[in-house]
C-alpha cells in the first residue's frame, strides 16, 4: 500500500469514528427503525442475541438501527415498530 493509500484510507476511517456517537441510546431526537438494518449492522440486542452487530440476516423486522426521526418513515421497509 503506498503512502498516498494509507493516508486517505485513514482519513475516510476517521470520518467514521466521529460519526458513531452522533445518535446516543438516550438522544431524544432519534427513533429505532425496524426492518432496515443489513446484517450484522444493527443496533442493540434483538430477539435471538444480547449485543449490536449480531444480526444474521438483512431486513429482519425484528432489528433496528437509530436513525434521527422521521427519516424511518421514507424508507422502504422500515417501521417504528419491531415485526413478527
């Protein structure tokens, strides 16, 4: 990897890591979103495990992720509510 590579992919690391923590379990101004998390990239435990990052399939109604509100609703498949 030369040193033009590994800069640039430090940098686009980075951006995110700084994004992570913009929407806190806490944070009012977002909502759980069901049925739109791609596997292992939900948020929080679900029905079959205790920790995020565990899901095993994408688009499952029983997992979320946290999106700031009303974004949940202009996606396709998503819901305010957990599935069957």
């Amino acid at each position: 990897m030369t040193s033009k590579t590994a800069i640039l992919a430090a940098a686009v690391g980075s951006l995110f890591v700084l994004a992570g923590p913009a929407f806190s379990a806490d944070d009012s101004s977002s909502e759980k979103c069901y049925g739109v998390a791609k596997a292992a990239k939900n948020d929080c435990a679900g029905g079959a495990h205790a920790c995020a990052g565990q899901s095993s399939k994408d688009g499952s109604p029983k997992e979320f992720v946290k999106l700031p509100k009303g974004t949940c609703a202009r996606l396709v498949g998503g819901s305010l509510t957990p599935g069957k």
